[in-house]
C-alpha cells in the first residue's frame, strides 16, 4: 500500500555537492527566487526606450553603442529622475524619456575642401592633417555643407570611422550612396569624440616589441597601369617579381605619379582616397600584374606607361614560413602585453556626476534642466592617468583610485602608480596640488600590484587591491584620511564586483565570496563551486554588482566560459542566507530607489538597450516568453535499500490563469546510472492529482514554466510511493 509523503526542500540552490549528496535540498534552477522558504519565478522585464530608426542628436535611438560598463541613477535639485551610463564606445545621459549621447569630445576643427565621393559608393574619405584617429573612433560633423556627392548629409551625424588611410585622411561611410563623384569638396566642423576603448582583453606590442604592421614586404616597381571602361577593375604591371596572392595588400608610395595617374582611364588617381587609395586589398594576380578594384568605375578606357617613377609595397595577408604577422593582423598570444578592457566609473557630484573611464581624466557632467544635456567635459587640472574614482560622503572629496603622483616641479602629472590613492582638495573637484591653503593629498596603500575599487560604506571608504581590503576614514587635518588594513588574501575580482548593504560590504573574490562585518568573513556559499567553475577567467572585470532591495538581494553578473559579455548572474539573500543563479544577458544592474524597479543594460539580438528590470506584474521578456524552472537533489527511502514504487502526486501551487506548468519525475537506479524512464505530466489550475507509475531506487523532481507571462510558486508536494523490494 502506497504513503503519502510530503516533501519540502531546502531554499536556494545547493550543489557544492553531488545531486545525491545533497538529498532534501533544491539542486538547480534558472529564474527563480524563494519567497518563505517556497520557489517562485521572477518577473520579466521591458525596454526603457524603443528603438528608433529616425533619433538626432543628441538624442539617440533607444540602442546604444556598445556594452555598458557602470549606471548611476538619481534624480537632480528638480526631482527629474536621470540615469547616466558608459560603454567603450560612448556615454549617455537618460532623461524626459530619451536618451542623449553625451560623449566627450576631445579635438575640434573646423575645415573647407575636405571630402571625397565617388558615384554608387556609400564610402566617404576625410582630409585632416595629422587627425590621430583610429579605426572604430567617432567623428560628430557639424557646420557641414548641405549636401556631399550630391545627396549624402553629414550635418549633426555621428560616424564610426571605417579605415585610416595615413595620418591626414579616414574614410567613414554614410547611409546612402552618393550620386555624384567628387574630390576635395565641401566643408564642416569635425568633432572627435573621446577614443574608442574594448570590450575584449587584447594583446599590445609596447614601444619596440615589433615592427610596424609586423610584415616584411616586398617593394616593386611599377611599369604600367591600365584601366577599363565602366569597370573598376586596374590592372597594376610591375617591374618584378612582386609574390603577391589574392587578398594581399598593394600599397602605392610615392606621389610623383598624381598627375599622370589622375588620368587613368580618365578619372581614377590611384594615391587619393576618392578612388579607394592608396592601400588596395589585392583582387587577383596574373604573373607580374597585380589586379585592384577602384572605389569607382573608370570613365573610359585607356594606359599609363612608364614615363613616370612609382614604387609600390605588396604586404602578405596571411602568415606563411617568413617572419611576421600579417598587414594589419593582431599581435598573437606571447607577442606582448594584456591590455584591459574598457571600464568606467562614476559618482554623484551633487545633482551632477563625475565619471571617469580607466587610464583617462576625470570628466564631468553638468545637469542641465533642459531636455539636452551638455556633454560632459574633462576636469583638465585632475591627474593626466586615473583607474576610477569616488566621492567621500560629507567631507566631498573626488578620489582618483590609481593615479599619477603630484610631483610639484613637473609640469604634468607625475608617474603613475596603480597602488596610489590621490584626493582633491575638500568641495573642490579641481584642485590636486597639495598646499597649505587646502586638503588635497596621496597615499600609497600596500599589500597589491593594483587598486581594483571601492565603495562607501559606513563610517569608511572600502578600498580594495587585488589583494587585500583598506579602509579610509576622515579625520580632518593635519592627515585628513586616516588608512587601516582590514584584511589580506581577500582581492577583488573587478572594479564593480563589491557592494554596500545595510551596513555591510560583500565582495566576489577571485575564488571566494567575502563580507566585512567589522572582521572579513568568507560567505558559506552553496553555489560557490559552480560559480567559479563556469567563470570566465578572461573577463574578470565585467563582473557588476548590484541590489534588489525588493527581495533583498546582492546580484554578481558575470561572463561564463561560453561567452564574452555577462550572460549569467549568482544570487545571495543575506536575509534569508540562500544562494540561486542563472541565465541573463544583463552588464550593469541599479536598485529601484529612483524608479521603482531595478535598472539595467544589456544585448539583445537587435541590440544594447536600457531596461526596466522585473516591472510590477510583468513576467515576459521584453514581450518574449521567459522560460524558469526549479529542480530537487535526488531523493531515496531507507536509504535506497529498497527500490520505490510511485503512482501519485499531489501538486501545491499558483498559477495565473490559462497556463501551465510541468511536473517531471526522473527515477534512477544508482547515483552514476542512467535515468529510468522519465514521467512528464503538465498541470493547471484545474489540476488536483497526478497518476503515473514509476520505479527507481532513487528519484528527483523537476518542475517548470514554459507559459508566456505567465506567474507562479511552488508549495510543498505530496508524493505516493511504496517499497517495491530489493531487485
């Protein structure tokens, strides 16, 4: 005869152990949390702003360019509520329901006969002598002529830049193809954004770690150029053997061809951008000639022979048996040094913020009441080289976490040390220099190769190197910070990876979870060995930090090993003391003190949006089906020294109308052993018991929901089984 047993399992996820080990307990999950001990799937989330295809600046579609790395939300001396965050490729300002690009600009010059165009091509070149951008930069055009190539408008557009082709001339490309060929033409402003940093850790060479563009080419001479009518295809004629391939680069030298070469095939000149030059990726190769394709069409047909004396540079695209990387390849593993991904970091000034992206100046956003903020601008008397930055409570000073020291007879910033804390003086965001007049100083903290963050706290500032936690108090002159080592061995992991809540820092380390009570204590963490386990070691620094106030949470968003970008997150409920983790595409996350849901950024597959995070009654994502299920450890009884016999569930639940949830039972035979056959039933409001029949030694529950928006918590379960002997 069959007994009814009930089952209540351990909250929060515990799997520090093997799914048999940890009997009586919740194993695994995904989007779900506990609410008095009993799972429930969380709520979805909604677009902050739509995506717009016809935004101008400064007001930006609702997606943005590139991950956002920090979020500060607030609302200004209006009660305008406002959120400001950063990417590696710009900074945005969110207010009155838009969300305007606010990027910095660091050079601004103002030119006539710069552009070039060529008929059907959307490629546009830029003459600016000595420009000093790079390939993925911005360039924000203002002041410019009404049209170029006839019909392309560059007036208040922003553009990445797609090529350098040397130092005084980048090519862009616009959004519709010009009408009409020209060369040198047109005018306007042209606005550099602040460079582009990286999402990705890449490799930098250093001074003399390698040659430029790190291949040996071959250097030919030029015999003869020929085109043809209506084609773009040239065909080059060297002097030489040149061993080129397909896909190689061609790279024309010298200038004193341009007179003669502005007239082959009557309208392409081989060394100007207008036609695509002067750097050609190869087409194809036929002995000694070497065919190109042009950035237009020839107007007719016709040669240039050797009455002229040109040189031109064949690069290898891909690395053979020679010495070298290819033209324009990355350095490879071993070849120099790790250059960190772009950070940012940010902290009130008042209603106004102070940000600041790692290895830059600190720079600072004015609140502006009207519905176009200002960009924000650099603090130019602040250190040259600052890693991130914080705002002491009360006594108002900027911090600058790894800086460059004062030096008072340079006449820039000093050296740069990344073990150095450096303050303004006291309500004075713009004064460094120590004196006798104000309350600017440094400190150099040990115990680390490097400062990693902070974040305030009670009574203190928590300052963590790779290494060890400080804290710094302020106590007035003479000192005016006071510097104590609260603990070692205990580093942080990356810049946003600590938090302060209700008093408490908690911290993710680099293979621990830690929090200062007054004493540094390692949490008890039942996910601990899954987390670090499927940490992508690569990506330290994207992980962030986060609280949910609502269900008095401490949110780690981190980079798995399967991807580059925060795509699962780990759960800790101080209140509660449980752990949880799953799925999610968010990188920065803010509490709901402003808005009243929890704010965060992320990629979708149409691009980075902001979001409202877990909106009251929303359980989709973005309107899409968000899927969550809850799964126990395995079970046994008389310590599965009799095999079970199941034929009865009774389910204890909530659900919202008109859905449905699954309810599996996976029997086994022993902890290693395949799972006998599986028992899948689905259930709704309706549903009052579930009969089946099943046998297993031991056995675990899942259950999950598939439903759009769908609503729901787990009670407890009452399972009907009976020994069913020992074979």
């Amino acid at each position: 005869m069959t007994t009814l047993a009930k089952f209540d399992f351990k909250q929060g996820f515990n799997r520090e152990s093997t799914q048999y080990a940890e009997e009586g307990k919740w194993y695994d999950g995904n989007r779900v949390r506990f609410r008095s001990g009993k799972p429930e799937n969380m709520r979805g989330y909604t677009k902050k702003v739509a995506a717009s295809d016809t935004a101008v600046l400064p007001i930006v579609s609702g997606k943005f360019d590139g991950s956002a790395r920090d979020l500060i939300a607030w609302r200004d001396d209006e009660n305008i509520k406002r959120i400001l965050f950063a990417t590696p490729d710009k900074v945005y300002a969110f207010n009155g329901g838009n969300i305007f690009d606010i990027t910095p600009l660091v050079t601004t010059v103002e030119l006539t006969s710069i552009f070039g165009t060529s008929v059907g091509s959307t490629r546009v070149c830029c003459s600016d002598g000595s420009h000093g951008a790079k390939k993925g930069d911005y360039v924000y055009f203002t002041s410019a002529s009404v049209t170029i190539g006839s019909n392309i408008l560059l007036n208040n557009k922003v553009f990445p830049i797609t090529s350098i082709v040397d130092t005084n001339v980048f090519t862009f490309d616009a959004s519709v193809t010009a009408a009409a060929t020209s060369i040198t033409s047109g005018k306007a402003k042209i606005n550099y954004y602040l460079p582009t940093g990286t999402s990705v850790q890449t490799q930098g060479l250093g001074y003399g770690a390698g040659s430029y563009n790190a291949a040996t080419p071959t250097s030919v001479g030029i015999s003869k150029i020929t085109a043809t009518g209506s084609n773009a295809l040239v065909t080059i004629s060297c002097a030489s053997a040149h061993g080129g391939a397909a896909n190689d680069f061609i790279v024309f030298q010298n200038t004193s061809i341009d007179s003669i070469a502005a007239t082959v095939g009557g309208n392409l000149n081989l060394t100007k951008p207008a036609a695509g030059g002067p750097q050609f990726s190869i087409v194809s190769v036929n002995g000694t000639q070497v065919i190109v394709s042009a950035a237009a069409n020839a107007s007719a047909s016709g040669d240039v022979t050797s009455s002229f004396n040109m040189t031109a540079l064949i690069y290898k695209q891909t690395t053979g048996s020679g010495t070298g990387r290819a033209w324009n390849a990355e350095a490879t593993l071993g070849e120099g040094v790790n250059l960190d991904i772009t950070q940012w970091s940010m902290d009130n000034w008042g209603e106004d913020v102070l940000l600041n992206r790692r290895g830059g100046r600190i720079y600072y956003f004015e609140v502006d009441l009207s519905t176009s903020p200002t960009r924000a601008i650099a603090v130019t008397t602040s250190p040259v080289s600052v890693n991130s930055l914080i705002v002491s409570p009360n006594d108002r000073h900027v911090i600058a976490l790894g800086a460059n020291q004062f030096e008072a007879s340079a006449t820039v910033s000093g050296a740069f040390n990344p073990m150095l804390v450096r303050w303004s003086d006291q309500d004075d965001k713009s004064t460094w220099s120590p004196a006798k007049e104000n309350t600017a100083g440094e400190v150099v903290l040990t115990d680390g190769t490097r400062i990693v963050g902070a974040v305030r706290s009670k009574n203190a500032i928590n300052i963590w190197t790779d290494n060890s936690l400080w804290l710094m108090q302020f106590t007035g002159p003479p000192f005016i910070f006071k510097f104590s080592q609260a603990g070692t061995n205990c580093g942080l992991i990356g810049p946003h990876a600590a938090i302060d809540y209700n008093g408490t820092t908690y911290w993710m380390g680099f293979d621990n979870f830690y929090a200062n009570t007054g004493q540094v204590q390692v949490l008890d963490c039942t996910v601990r060995k899954f987390v670090f386990d499927s940490l992508n070691t690569t990506y330290y620094d994207k992980v962030y930090t986060g609280i949910n106030s609502e269900f008095r949470e401490i949110v780690w968003l981190y980079v798995s090993n399967d991807s580059t970008e925060c795509d699962k997150y780990v759960i800790f409920n101080p209140e509660d003391n449980y752990w949880i983790y799953g799925d999610n595409f968010f990188t920065t996350f803010r509490d709901r003190e402003i808005f009243g849901n929890t704010i965060t950024t992320g990629a979708t597959t149409t691009g980075n949006f902001l979001f409202d995070n877990e909106p009251s009654g929303v359980f989709t994502g973005d309107g899409a089906t968000l899927t969550s299920f809850i799964e126990s450890a395995d079970f046994d009884i008389d310590d599965g020294n009799q095999l079970m016999f199941m034929n009865r569930i009774i389910p204890d639940f909530e659900l919202s109308n008109n859905n449905n949830l699954t309810i599996k039972i996976s029997p086994k035979q022993y902890p290693e052993s395949s799972v006998l056959t599986t028992v899948s039933k689905s259930i709704d409001n309706t549903t009052t018991k579930i009969d089946f029949r099943a046998r297993g030694r031991q056995a675990r529950i899942r259950v999950s929901c598939e439903s759009n928006n769908a609503e729901w918590e787990w009670g407890s379960i009452r399972l009907a089984f009976q020994g069913d002997g020992a074979r």
